[in-house]
C-alpha cells in the first residue's frame, strides 16, 4: 500500500472518529418508567416566596398561576398524576421562624380572598410539566397592614420521589409600606396667607408643601387678623392612595394650633373625615404622624386648624405637611 493510500485511509478513519464523537447522547430523552433518580417538584419554588400583586387594590380576581416539574435523567414512559394540597404543617413551621426572629406571623389567606381551580394535576408522557393549577385572589380582601401565607405542596407523586426542598410553593400577600408621595406639582390654598410679615417666602401657603421644614405657612396677621378656625387644602393634583398625613410645626415658634380636624376629597367638594378633634403639639418639633381612618384614593387633604394653646391667640402657622401613599 503506497503512501497516499495510508493518507486516505488515514482522513477516512478520522472523520468516524469524529462523527461518532458528536454522536447525540439521547439518554435525556428516552422515555422510561425508572423512578431511579427522579424527583418531582414545585417550578419557582426554588426561587423563595411567590409574593402576590395586592396594589392596586381592584374588584377583579387576579390570577397566580404554578405547576409541578419532573427532573431526571430520560424522559417519564407514563402520565404522572401528582397530588397538592395545602400544607397546615409548612404554615406553623414558617411562623415558629418568623417569632423566633422578632417578626409578626403570617395570617392565614381569609376564606372568600381566594380560590384553587383544582389540586390535581398530571405530568404527562414524555413531558418535564405539568398542567397549572390557578390561584384566583382578591386583593381588597387582604389587610395592607398584615402578611399572608398560603403554602401549597406536593403531597403525592404516583410513587415518585418528591424534593423535599421544593415541594412547597409558598404564597404570600405581603403587608404594603407606604411610601412619602412626591409634592412635585402640588399646590395649596388657605383662608389666609401672611404675604408681607413673614419675608419673602414664610408665611405663604406654598412654603407648607415645599419640603423645607424650616419654611413655614403663617395665617394673615399684619393687616388682617382672622380668628380661628384656620385651613390648609393641599391639592396633590391626581388622585393616591393616601394611608396616614405627617404635620412638622414652625421650628422656630411654639404657639402653634394644638387640635385639628382632618378630612380628604376625591373631587374638592365631597369630603370624608379623617378624624376629628386631633392633637398637634406645637412644642414638639419632629414630624407628627396621622393615620388616615379611610385610607382610599384621594386628591385633596384638608387640615381644620381649631385653637391654640392660648385663648386669646388668633393666628397660627405650619412648617410642613407630608403625606404617605401606597
């Protein structure tokens, strides 16, 4: 056999080589029956709690959909029927953690906030998922104040073994934190205004909503001297989700109002009150905090100044209003 003979055989020979080296390994999908190294899990499990869209609050149910997974090596010969139920024991077990660390428990999902569309579903063959099992919420049955769990877990898997780290999804409508609303746009009117004892920029209405604390709204003195009561309309310009308003008094001044009224408008016509006969402490110069007793949308807050310390005291004045939303 000549040289060139060899050569050939030689490129012939590593060209199967190389074609059986990039032979596709088929055993992931090859169908079995083997439960050997098979597990059954939650899909996104894995990735820790599953929190639920709660805000906007709306009457339409929301939907939060899950399945169950199939991980091994092959491919399952047959359907695999995998049973969930809701885990009582996963519940107890999550808040004996949470009071160990410090923190509130979980409330149990109320009754009418949700419904399972089945706890039944089936891996079929061939397949790695499962059909999903939906999870309708209504978001206006939960308390924005409280944390909600719902754990659901892989109960049983037609013999399979079932990760025991990712078998539950664990559902949670979580308690909202309300957040400073911006004053971007904001604008405020009064009964009166101080526009020349005050300076340049104390004593109008704009300083109660322009974020400097030591600026402050001043009703009119110098040529008018109205008794009380006193208001502030503050005017956020779109409707929020208002849940509590925090007052700063002048920090430079303690005779400020002492009791207020608060009310909130959708419109700027029909108001809801918000509390009545409120205390502010003039000599405490930190904010002060009021929660809203109707959280709600609203786009006008309105403050009812009723009295000072003292009797005789006709005007009054505040350095800030802030307001929280969701």
């Amino acid at each position: 056999m000549n040289i060139k003979n060899i050569s050939y055989l030689s490129i012939i020979a590593a060209a199967w080589i190389v074609a059986a080296g990039c032979k596709k390994n088929t055993s992931y999908e090859e169908e079995t029956d083997s439960k050997d190294k098979v597990q059954i899990f939650v899909a996104r499990a894995n990735v820790g709690l599953q929190n639920l869209n709660i805000f906007p609050y709306t009457d339409d149910a929301r939907t939060f959909k899950f399945n169950a997974q199939f991980g091994g090596l092959g491919l399952p010969k047959n359907p695999i029927n995998v049973t969930f139920e809701i885990d009582n024991k996963a519940f107890d077990s999550l808040n004996v953690i949470r009071k160990n660390n410090g923190s509130a428990l979980y409330e149990r999902f109320p009754a009418d906030s949700y419904s399972i569309d089945k706890l039944n579903v089936t891996i079929p063959q061939g397949g790695v998922s499962s059909d999903f099992i939906s999870l309708k919420y209504f978001s206006k049955k939960f308390d924005p104040t409280k944390d909600y769990l719902l754990p659901i877990s892989v109960k049983n898997a037609s013999g399979y073994l079932i990760n025991p780290t990712v078998k539950t999804a664990f559902i949670v409508a979580p308690k909202l934190t309300a957040v400073l609303a911006s004053k971007t746009g904001w604008s405020a009117t009064a009964d009166t205004e101080e526009l020349t004892g005050e300076g340049a920029v104390n004593g109008r209405t704009a300083a109660a909503i322009d974020g400097d604390v030591n600026t402050y709204w001043h009703s009119s003195w110098s040529l008018a001297e109205p008794p009380f009561p006193h208001w502030i309309n503050v005017d956020m310009k779109t409707a929020i989700y208002v849940t509590r308003i925090d007052l700063a008094p002048r920090q430079n001044n303690s005779n400020g109002f002492t009791k207020f009224d608060l009310d909130a408008s959708l419109d700027g016509t029909t108001w809801v009150s918000q509390g009545k006969n409120l205390t502010m402490d003039p000599v405490v110069k930190s904010y002060q905090s009021y929660q809203l007793s109707t959280p709600a949308l609203y786009r006008y807050i309105k403050i009812t100044m009723l009295n000072a310390a003292s009797p005789t005291t006709k005007s009054t004045h505040l350095a800030e209003v802030n307001v929280y939303r969701y």
